[in-house]
C-alpha cells in the first residue's frame, strides 16, 4: 500500500479499533490467480499480543475446498470514506490551486489463513460473532433464539477462516497535509453533505486527538 509519511497510522490501538467497527472485510487469496471474498470477520487479541482475524463462509464457496492449504492472505478492512471537493478549501479561493480528493481509513492486514470445520468451533464463533453484531440493539438476537436442529443444519453448511496475523498497516487519509483552515473546510463541507462519521474523523486528527 503506498504510504505518505503523512497518513501512515502506526497506533496499535486505532488499527485494533477500526477493525472492530469496521469487521466487514474483503480477503484476498491466490487461488488458480487472485480470488477475493467479502465478510465480517473479528479479531482475536491473545495475551501474548499475537492477533487472529476469524470468520465463516459458505461450505459451497469454491475457497473451501476439501484440498485447501494454509495460504497467504491479506485482509482489507475500510473505515469512513468519501470526495472531498476543492470548493471546500478557503484557500481555492484566493488561488485557485486545488483540486479533488478522496478521503478515507483503510487496515490491511496480512497472514496465514487457514479453515475450521469443526462444528464447535463454528458455533463459539457464531456465538462471538452474533454477540457483537447484535450488541447495540434493545433486544439482542442470540443463537439459541433458533431451533437446534436449524442451527446445526446452517453450521454444517459453513466453514470457518482463520487468519494468523503477520503483519498490520493502516493508512489514514484524512487531510493532514492541509493547511488548518482547509481542515476546517473540509469538516464544514462533509457536514452540509451528511457525511458526519467522515467529517469526525477529520476533526479528530486536525485536533491531534
């Protein structure tokens, strides 16, 4: 991933965090060429600070083919995106010198993926998976709403994916190589346009926070 100086984000902690706010994923893989899948997918923090990413796919899902090896893989995770129009900066108007961008927070995250089929696995993970899903409604859904003998035909139709991390990166591209004011113009300017959640983050690494 290029990486100005500028939007390399290095903080262990705002990796972890946007990964668990933003756990839809797209995995990469090399299978006969490159082969991607898009799912949720949570990350294991162990007490001696190695990470794993888990999630499922559908067992007919050509990657979980019964002859699967453990695989190089990277995992994309995308926090807060959007345009940024040149008309936002106050110095395009004394000069004329800017031109359009695109602003947002990505994490790539690189390791050895590897499959579970062992069903017990599968519903702790469905278990984890569902708990943090459902964790900001009044009424949480929870596994065992379902009857067993449904729950254990939709586990049986699901593989597990388990990514060993190697390696971490994030890049926040958030207009840090912008004057103040031009900060100040680009949060004003994602607010009129409803991009609140974009327009925070922006705030908060003008403000240093």
């Amino acid at each position: 991933m290029y990486q100005p100086r500028a939007f390399r984000q290095t903080e262990a902690a705002a990796l972890d965090d946007l990964i668990r706010d933003f756990p839809f994923a797209t995995l990469v893989i090399e299978q006969d060429g490159l082969a991607a899948n898009h799912l949720p997918l949570l990350l294991r923090r162990h007490a001696d600070g190695r990470a794993t990413l888990v999630g499922h796919l559908a067992r007919a899902n050509p990657m979980c083919d019964d002859q699967f090896e453990p695989v190089s893989a990277l995992a994309i995770f995308h926090g807060p995106q959007g345009y940024i129009s040149p008309n936002w900066y106050p110095s395009k108007a004394r000069d004329g010198r800017a031109v359009p961008t695109w602003n947002y927070a990505v994490v790539h995250v690189r390791g050895t993926l590897a499959l579970e089929r062992d069903p017990r696995w599968l519903r702790a993970l469905l278990n984890q998976l569902t708990d943090h899903m459902e964790s900001g409604f009044d009424t949480p859904w929870r596994l065992q709403d379902a009857p067993e003998e449904y729950l254990e035909r939709m586990i049986a139709a699901t593989v597990g994916v388990r990514l060993e991390v190697r390696e971490i990166e994030g890049k926040w591209k958030l207009s840090q190589n912008q004057p103040d004011e031009n900060q100040k113009g680009v949060i004003a300017g994602l607010g009129r346009e409803r991009q609140p959640e974009l327009a925070a983050w922006v705030e908060k690494v003008a403000s240093g926070r």
